[in-house]
C-alpha cells in the first residue's frame, strides 16, 4: 500500500512540475513577442495572455478542490 501511495504522490508531483513548466513557457513566449513588438506579436500576446489566464485559473481550481 506505501508504495502506490509514494507512486500516487510522485505522479501528481510530476503533473504539478508539467503544468509550472508550460505556464512558464507561456510567459517566456510573451516575454520575446514583447521585444519583437509587430502587429502579428501583439495579437499572439494577446492570444497568450488568455490562455495563460485560464492555465492559472485551472491551477487554483484544482488546487481549492484539492484542500480539504
């Protein structure tokens, strides 16, 4: 039973690394489209910057449903 147990946290803790790392990269693609600052970067920033929103949103979602 303690090793499902220690399988079970170590994906989940696998999981949560996965999700920082692609809000993370979100931001650094908005960071280099903000340098290049065209027409085309702004809208993808914009485009961006929604889905970045609804990632941090998921994020706390799951994290409230998660507190006991």
């Amino acid at each position: 039973m303690r090793l499902i147990t220690a399988a079970l946290e170590a994906f989940v803790g696998l999981i949560e690394l996965k999700k920082t790392r692609y809000i993370d990269e979100i931001e650094d693609e908005i960071d280099e489209l903000a340098r290049i600052g065209s027409p085309a970067a702004k809208l993808r920033i914009e485009r961006l910057g929604k889905r970045l929103s609804r990632e941090r949103e998921r994020t706390l979602r799951s994290t409230d449903d998660n507190v006991d």
